[in-house]
C-alpha cells in the first residue's frame, strides 16, 4: 500500500511539473530566473563604454587639436553639466523632472510587457518561446521614450552647452573660414525651427524603432540597434547648433552628416549604447546632449568637406 501511494504521490509530482511548464506563472519564474543574462548584458555595455572612455584619454595625448582639451575625460564633462545646471536652476529643475518622468515610464512600461503582454504570449506555444524576450523590447523603446520626453530640452541644452564651453564661438569662426558667410548665429525660421525639427525627430524614433527589433537577439542585439541607428540619434542631436552655424534645412544638414557620415556613426552608436543601460538610461542622455556639443565642435572646427562644401554652393542662401 505504501508502495502504492509513493508512486501516486511520485506521479502527482510528475504531473505538477509537466503542468508548471506550461502555465504563465512558470513562464515568468524563468524571466525572474534569467536576470543573469540581463546582468550579463548590462555589464557587456558597460565594458563597452569603459573601452570608449580608454579610447577618449588615449586621444587626449596626440595634440593634434589645440581644443582637445575640452573633449579631456567623462568626469570633465560631468563637471560641466552640473557647472552648467547650477548656472541655470531653470534648465536643472526642467531636467530633473523630465529625468524623472522618462525613468517613471520605463518602469510602466517593462512592468506593462512583464505582467501584460508576457502572460498574454505564454498562453501559446508559439508566444511562449517569444515570452522570455519582452525585457529586450523594452529595452529598445529607451530611446524613443527618451526623445519624447526631453523634447524641448535637448535643443536649448546643446546650445547652452556650446555657449558655456566656447565652441559657439570657435564654431562660428570655424564656418565662416570654411563657407564665408557665417558671421553671426543662425536663427531657424518658423518652418524649420518647429516642421522641419519635428521630421528629423520622428525620423531618428522611427530609425531607432526599426534598429529595435534586432533587441530580440540576446545580449548582442542592443549593439546592433546602436549600430544601425546610431547616426541618426546623433544628427537629431545637433540639429539646432548644425543651423545655427548655417546648415538649414534637411538637404544642406543631410549632406553634411554623409559628409562627416563615420563621425556621426561612432558619436550615435556609443549614445545609443548606453542609453539602453536601465535606469540610468535617462542621465546617459543628458551627458549625451552635453557631449553633442563638443562632437559637433571636434567635427565642424576643420576644414569643411568638399560634398558638403559643393551642396552649399548650389543651395546658396535657401532654407531647404
């Protein structure tokens, strides 16, 4: 008898098991239990980003740039963002509550995909297998989610950044030898200033969004969203100061990014990198923004391209 109810008591277990593996409530255990590989992925990041900013110190030494000083090392430049934020409690106050509300959404909407839309995948096969990769979906929405919320807060941020550190000026000096004609910051029209700007953006989302679907590839598929979408992250970026020094309008901004395409590359992937860090994310596009200005000034402070230089001449004075 005793035999009996062991091997019942066996099989129930057996039977509990096999039903384990097909209820929601299983499926979210293994996503608990697979922290590891997203440990593992924000540690993969992380070690990229440490290799940037080896690479940064290491180009500190070549003086081949009299301002390489103020691209000088990470802790530099956050020492100017909080120069600059205490400078201006306005802009710091619009930060911390667009930082906070960014981060906020981040947290609804892994919760959302976690408890919402996994259980609703696990209740197929098919969806069941796709279940476990809903962390990386919402990876790839930072990003975006980001864009939106610091609309209207990138723009002025870059610009003060460049006002702060000089490169406004150096900027100027640098388009005027280069094209002539640039003696004074260029102030876009109403067009560009909120149609146009509006397109870039909805334009750099829609590139990200699209790079996201490579995050349903583990631990690599982040890196390759920041490849493909790297560059146009970057050119939203400058979009403002890019005019301000006498890009305006698509074409003439769009020639210059093919002009300088690998330098917009390499700025946007290593923005977009680490901004699909969790959490942080939101601080990592701050010190993005910041960082745009000296890309911008690295980049526009030698002599001009010669496609860029040609679209400029056959554009002339045309906001296009």
């Amino acid at each position: 008898m005793d035999d009996v109810i062991s091997t019942r008591v066996v099989n129930g277990n057996i039977d509990n098991k096999d039903e384990e593996d097909i209820t929601p409530i299983n499926i979210r255990g293994k996503i608990r239990g697979g922290t590891t590989a997203t440990k593992m992925a924000i540690l993969f990041v992380l070690l990229l980003l440490l290799i940037e900013v080896v690479s940064a110190t290491a180009t500190e030494g070549d003086g081949e740039d009299s301002n390489e000083s103020s691209f000088s090392t990470i802790r530099t430049r956050i020492n100017g963002i909080q120069s600059l934020l205490q400078s201006q409690p306005g802009m710091m106050l619009n930060m911390i509550i667009r930082v906070a509300l960014a981060v906020a959404l981040m947290i609804n909407i892994d919760a959302f995909l976690k408890l919402v839309v996994t259980p609703i995948l696990a209740a197929s096969i098919i969806g069941a297998i796709a279940a476990p990769f809903t962390f990386f979906v919402g990876q790839a929405l930072q990003p975006i989610v980001y864009s939106i919320c610091f609309y209207g807060f990138d723009d002025p941020f870059v610009v003060a950044a460049l006002e702060a550190t000089g490169g406004k000026e150096r900027l100027l000096l640098a388009a005027n030898a280069n094209t002539g004609g640039v003696e004074e910051w260029h102030e876009m029209g109403f067009f560009n200033k909120y149609f146009t700007r509006w397109c870039i953006k909805t334009a750099a989302g829609f590139i990200v969004g699209f790079a996201g679907l490579a995050s349903a590839i583990p631990l690599v598929g982040s890196v390759f969203t920041a490849l493909l979408a790297g560059w146009a992250v970057a050119w939203d970026m400058v979009y403002v100061p890019l005019a301000g020094i006498g890009r305006v309008g698509i074409l003439r901004q769009g020639a210059s990014v093919l002009a300088h395409f690998w330098e917009y590359y390499w700025f946007g992937f290593w923005a977009v990198l680490i901004e699909e860090i969790p959490i942080v994310g939101p601080v990592c596009h701050v010190y993005n923004v910041y960082s745009a200005a000296f890309f911008l000034e690295r980049v526009y402070t030698k002599n001009e391209n010669k496609l860029a230089s040609a679209v400029e001449g056959l554009l002339g004075g045309k906001e296009l």
